[in-house]
C-alpha cells in the first residue's frame, strides 16, 4: 500500500527542482534594476544553480551508496530552503550569486534521491506509475512556480525567494515519514566497484545519458529560440509566447501523468523511437511555418515527447542496475541532463548564427532524424523491452 505522506514529500520536493529558476525568472528586471547590473549578468542568478547541480550530483550519487537515500535528501531540502529563503534578506548581486551556489548543492542532494527513492521503493507496474507521476509533478511546477514569483514580485522582487523555505517544511516532513532504502547494503558499498566498472559491464547506460542529455539540449534550444521564432512572425507579446511555451509544459504533464498506463502498453523500444520520431516531426515543421496554429500543434507534441522519455529514462536505468548502484548510476543521469541545459544555448547559438533561428529548429530536426534511424539500426540488437 501506498505510503501517502511519503509520496506527497516526494512529489512536492519534484517541483522544488523547477521552482529553483522559475520562481524569480518573473523577477529578473526588477532584480537587475536594483542591484545595478546589466542584463547578461543577472541570467547567471538563473543559470548558477544548474552548473553546479551538474558538478555535485555524481558526489551526491557516492554517498547515496554509501549511507541511503533519507540523510542526503533531508540534507538536501534544508539546504535548499536556507539558501534560497535568503534571497529575501539579499541586496548585494555578489552575495546572492554566492547563495544560488549553495541553491545548487541543495538541489543535487534532492533531485538524485528522489529517483533513487522510486526505484528502490516501487516495484513494476507502479514503479512505472509514481516515476510518471514526479515528472507530472515537474511540469506542474513549471506552470505553478512562475505564476507565484509573479504575484509576489508584483510586491517587491524579494518576495518570491520567501518561497524556498518550504524546502525546510518538507525536509521536516521527509525526516519523519521516509524510510531509508537497503541501509545494510550501503555500509561497504566503496568495495563493490566503481561507475566505469558498471559503464564497461552495462555499456547501454551511457546510451540512456546521451539520450537525456539530447532530450535537456532539445527543451533549453526551443525555450531559448521558439520567442524570438514568434517574434518573426509577430507574436512578439510576452504573455501570448508565454501560452505557447505552458502548451509543451501542460501536454508534457498530462502525457507524465499517465505514463504508468502507457508503459503498459509499449515497450522501451518503441517509446524511445516515439519519442524521436515526434522530435524529428516537431522540430522540422517548426522551421517550415510560419502559422501560429501548426507552431502550437507541435509545440504540443514536443511536450508528449518529454513527457514520456523523461520517466522511460529514469525507469529503465533503475531496472539495469542494481541497487547498491543505483545513487551513482543515476547522479549522472542527472549530470548529464544539468550540462545538456548548460551547453544548449552554446550548441545551437552557433548554429543560429550560421542558419537562422529557423536553421536551430531545421538542424534539431535533422539530427532527430539521423538519431531515430541510428537508433532502428541499433534496436535490433538485444535491448531491453
């Protein structure tokens, strides 16, 4: 039976991952009028976290080997909320800059325990199910966060960082109701081999990073590009571009959301070709049109693609590694997806500057083109179903 309060914890925690950045984007010019800095430097207060959630999650990943998922996690929510929530008192752009390193670490500890939580807690059917319902959890706070740090920036842009002290609330809560996962096995857990060890004996799981690498380069290159796409096309009114971008987030949640149902019916195969297959379709009609109704379409069916390969992803690494594995084999999984944020707009800026910001759309859509073929190839190997 389902433990409630547990898989409340960790549905809630999902969205502190979103809410990291999306809670003071609304915030951003008031923030950079206050603090006197231009407008490239104020990003870094969005774009901080991300890298060094990148750096810390493969040691976050050692340690969950070592001593559980609960002590690292509740860890992780307190540090999240102290050094979020002090942003409320934070006028000098060094010092928050400072407290979005400490936002990072702090989410490093939440994100890696969560999945390996699901895994080691769920089992079959609803492993499937709870795994579809946090990335569900994800979109929604993609739409939720947002809305709140404008509201409470609407009072003063210091307002939205009070926010993160729920990751104290719930780190109190975690600490009650969470159990810890295979604590006998974790003791001398450094002897049992190292990352690239499992790498050489489970070469498919590096093929699972690279999958969610693209899949992060993929979302950062169309929440980057698709603005000043519509600009193109005169949609230039921040709120009608913002109902394009909730489109993808919204048919991403509710595909997340019944992804346990989906799973039943496909295998890992077949969604990992859907989900390339949609991309190729997406991002190529994108760069072709210039009607708003077909941008929206595809717009919804980039979000199915992320909806289904995002837990697809994370499952089918639980089910490939052994539980005393799993924190390292998953903090990489996150690494992985962190640095494909970091480097997209690097990847496909120079590809802007080259082709257009259509040719971003173009080029994503022949690379998805070339990686679903490769990938038909490949899929006549063993692979898992």
């Amino acid at each position: 039976m389902t433990n409630k309060p547990l898989l409340f914890v960790i549905l809630a925690s999902a969205t502190l991952t979103v809410m990291a950045g999306a809670i003071i984007a609304p915030v951003l010019n008031l923030m950079r009028d206050s603090l006197g800095v231009d407008q490239a430097s104020i990003g870094f207060i969005i774009t901080t976290h991300a890298i060094f959630i990148a750096i810390f999650s493969p040691f976050v990943g050692n340690i969950i080997d070592r001593i559980g998922t609960k002590k690292p996690f509740v860890f992780g929510l307190i540090l999240y909320g102290l050094a979020g929530g002090s942003g409320l008192f934070i006028d000098s752009y060094r010092v928050l800059i400072i407290s979005r390193v400490f936002v990072g670490i702090g989410v490093a500890f939440i994100l890696t325990p969560i999945t390996v939580m699901i895994l080691n807690l769920y089992k079959g059917a609803e492993r499937n199910k709870i795994m579809g319902w946090r990335a569900s959890a994800n979109s929604a706070g993609g739409i939720i966060w947002p809305l709140s740090g404008g509201f409470l920036g609407s009072f003063s842009w210091h307002f939205p960082f009070g926010m993160y002290f729920i990751g104290l609330l719930l780190g109190l809560v975690a600490f009650v109701v969470m159990p810890e996962t295979h604590p006998k096995m974790e003791k001398d857990i450094s002897k049992t081999g190292s990352i690239f060890g499992i790498l050489r004996r489970n070469p498919l799981i590096i093929g699972i990073y690279g999958l969610f690498f693209w899949a992060m380069t993929l979302l950062y290159a169309f929440v980057i590009f698709l603005p000043q796409l519509l600009e193109r096309i005169g949609i230039s009114d921040p709120f009608h571009i913002s109902l394009f971008i909730a489109v993808s987030t919204v048919t991403a949640g509710f595909t997340s959301l019944f992804y346990g149902r989906i799973r039943l019916h496909l295998t890992y195969k077949t969604i990992i070709a859907i989900a390339l297959s949609v991309w190729t379709v997406a991002f190529t009609a994108i760069s072709q049109t210039s009607y708003a109704s077909i941008i929206a379409a595809s717009v919804a069916l980039l979000g199915i693609a992320q909806g289904i390969i995002m837990p697809a992803g994370m499952v089918l690494l639980g089910e490939m590694t052994e539980s005393r594995f799993r924190g390292r084999v998953v903090s990489y999984f996150a690494a992985f997806g962190f640095v494909g944020q970091f480097t997209s707009p690097i990847i496909f800026g120079g590809v802007s500057l080259w082709l257009g910001i259509s040719g971003v759309f173009l080029v994503a859509g022949v690379v998805n083109a070339i990686l679903l073929l490769l990938f038909l190839i490949a899929a006549n190997r063993n692979y898992p179903g």
